[in-house]
C-alpha cells in the first residue's frame, strides 16, 4: 500500500526488525497494546520510493529463505545433538567388525586363541576352581550378523568365560587383566 510516496511494507519490515522497542511500548497486563502515543513520536528511516520498492522486493526474497534456514537448522541441531552417539556407535561398530586397524598376518589366528583359553578353562576345571559346564550349541550361519576378518571367528561369550564366584559374576579367560584395563581407560565403557 502507498501512501504519498511510502511504501507501507518496508515500514512493516522496519518495525519487524525493532520489535523489541516496540515491545517496551505497549500498555495492558493481560492483553498487550501498542499505543500510539508511544509510537508516534518514534524515528524511522525513509528511503526514496523507488528504493524502498527495490527493499521490500529484495526482503521479499530473502526472507521465505532465512525461514527455510531456521528449518534447516532445527535438522541442523537434531543432527549435531545425535552426532557423537552415532559417532561413537559407528567407531565401535567398525571396531567389532574389524574394520578400525589393519589386519596384519603377525596378528595370528582367533581360533588359536581360542585353543588357549579353552586349555585354560579345562585347567581351571581339573583344580576345581569352576566346575565344567554342557558344551554351548554351535553357532549356525543365521545367527552371524556380520562379517568378520578372516583371522577372526565368532564365539558364544560363554566359550570364553567361566563363573568366578556364587553371584555368578563373569570372568573372561586369557586376556581379562588387559580387558579390564581398557574398560576403566576408556570413559565410554560405561
């Protein structure tokens, strides 16, 4: 709407931008009003016509974009709030599947491993310090979620731990000390 030679919305759009003074302006405690005796006497810019049309043509634009851009970053902070978790996740996911380090040969076989921590166990049982437990069914090809390096091989948690004391508290054979100290060096163990 023109009035004389001013353009009403680059006016709109001007007190758009100094809502705060406007709000210092209004009277009434249950239903805000601004009042014109306030708003009256207040200053405010007037640019030629033509500029004012090439303003509020430009605003125009700008405006429906920034409102995409406070949508954008809404996703933005959901995003950046999930990253580290997912971060986390996706690391340790890597790491289960083998895919954080290289895979060297030096490395040796998981299955010799497990050799060892069964001989261990089968110790641990002729001292009488567990007692030997029914073997655990085989793991069959359904129940792999993923695959693993070559050097590799998918156990059932009980193939490597044995009962410790009456509350029935795990132990892990072979390499619990080494385990344990990892667990407390790293904070998200927990």
């Amino acid at each position: 709407m023109v009035f004389g030679q001013i353009l009403f919305s680059s006016h709109y759009y001007f007190l758009l931008r100094d809502v705060d003074w406007i709000k210092t302006s209004t009277t009434g405690s249950t239903m805000l009003h601004v009042s014109m005796q306030n708003m009256l006497p207040r200053l405010i810019p007037i640019p030629p016509y033509s500029e004012q049309k090439r303003i509020v043509k430009r605003l125009n634009e700008l405006l429906p974009e920034i409102d995409e851009l406070k949508i954008d970053e809404g996703k933005l902070d959901v995003l950046r709030e999930a990253f580290p978790k997912k971060m986390k996740d996706s690391i340790l996911q890597c790491a289960v599947e083998g895919k954080l380090t290289e895979q060297l040969p030096s490395d040796g076989d998981a299955r010799d491993l497990l050799k060892e921590i069964q001989k261990e166990k089968d110790l641990l049982v002729k001292e009488g310090k567990t007692k030997k437990h029914k073997p655990l069914p085989e793991i069959s090809e359904d129940e792999i979620p993923f695959d693993i390096p070559e050097n590799w091989c998918w156990v059932r948690l009980g193939s490597i731990s044995y009962d410790h004391d009456q509350k029935n508290r795990m132990k892990i054979l072979h390499t619990s000390t080494s385990l344990q100290s990892t667990m407390k060096q790293t904070s998200w163990a927990t």
